[in-house]
C-alpha cells in the first residue's frame, strides 16, 4: 500500500496516472486509497507533505533494517 500511496502523491493524485504507472486497474488505486485514507483517519490528500515524509522515513527505516537483518526495526 505505501507504494501506491507514493506513486499516487508523485502523480498529482491521479488515479488513472497512478494506475498506469503501477499496472493496476484505477479501481485497484481507489480501493487502496480509501483503504489508506481509513487507516490514516483521514484523506490521503489532506496533508500530502506529512504523508509523503513519512513514506520517505518508512523507506529509510525499512533500508536500515535490510542492512541490520539481526536488528529489531524498533531499535532504530
């Protein structure tokens, strides 16, 4: 879902552009959308930069914890 979510903030909130670019139906990018927007509690595109920052800091965390396969990701 966060790599939808990125490619649906990168492409301007498009579904159709998001979908394209991930080979998925626009149904599949609406479906995940609203999905994230209920786990967020609130619209995707309400606070873009908040959302984009922390997909960011998720890839980080997620790299750093690929490199460290014996550390825990909480003990970042």
């Amino acid at each position: 879902m966060a790599e939808t979510l990125r490619v649906y903030l990168e492409e301007g909130s498009s579904h159709a552009a998001a979908a394209r670019r991930l080979g998925v139906h626009t149904n599949t990018i609406s479906y995940r959308v609203q999905k994230a927007a209920g786990l967020l509690g609130r619209p995707v595109d309400s606070r873009r930069l908040e959302t984009s920052a922390a997909l960011m800091l998720l890839d980080v965390l997620r790299a750093r914890a690929e490199a460290q396969p014996d550390a825990s990701p909480t003990a970042c």
